[in-house]
C-alpha cells in the first residue's frame, strides 16, 4: 500500500516536526538524539517555552528522503516520555 505521504510530497524534502512535551532539560536533547540517530547531521531546534513554563515547543527540520522516514520519526519521537503531542 502506497503512503499517502508519497503521492503529497516529492522526495528529498525539507519537513519539520514540532514536539511538545514537559519542560525538562533532557527532552531538547532527546528530540535530536533520535532524529540524528536516522538522519545523521548537526540539528539546531528552535524551542520555545509555555507561558507558565511548564512546556516545551521544539520545532526541528530534517531532509526526508522517503515517507517511511517520515513515519519512523513521528513513532520514535512520541515514545519519549515527556512528549505529550507530535506534529
């Protein structure tokens, strides 16, 4: 089956996800550490904290280069603990 993905976006890509979890220094680094572990290179996410502090929002940009890249990323990235929403 075809990922919709496929028929969306032509590859390689630039792609950006956005994780948001509780404000816990060790997250930043988590987020990178898993994207780096599949798509080797230096990341510098952009991440911006709640009004009450409680959260954080990292945004990082990645080439993609297949969908199934894509898809891997989202589950890897919403098993962290912390996180609590993957866009």
């Amino acid at each position: 089956m075809e990922s919709k993905l496929n028929k969306l976006l032509k590859f390689p890509t630039p792609f950006t996800y956005k994780v948001m979890g509780l404000a816990q220094p060790e997250l930043i680094n988590q987020v990178v550490k898993i994207v780096q572990n599949y798509i080797p290179g230096m990341y510098t996410p952009d991440v911006k904290i709640s009004s009450k502090g409680n959260y954080y929002s990292i945004s990082i940009k990645i080439i993609a280069t297949n969908s199934e890249q894509i898809e891997t990323l989202y589950k890897e990235l919403s098993n962290i603990k912390s996180v609590r929403l993957v866009l």
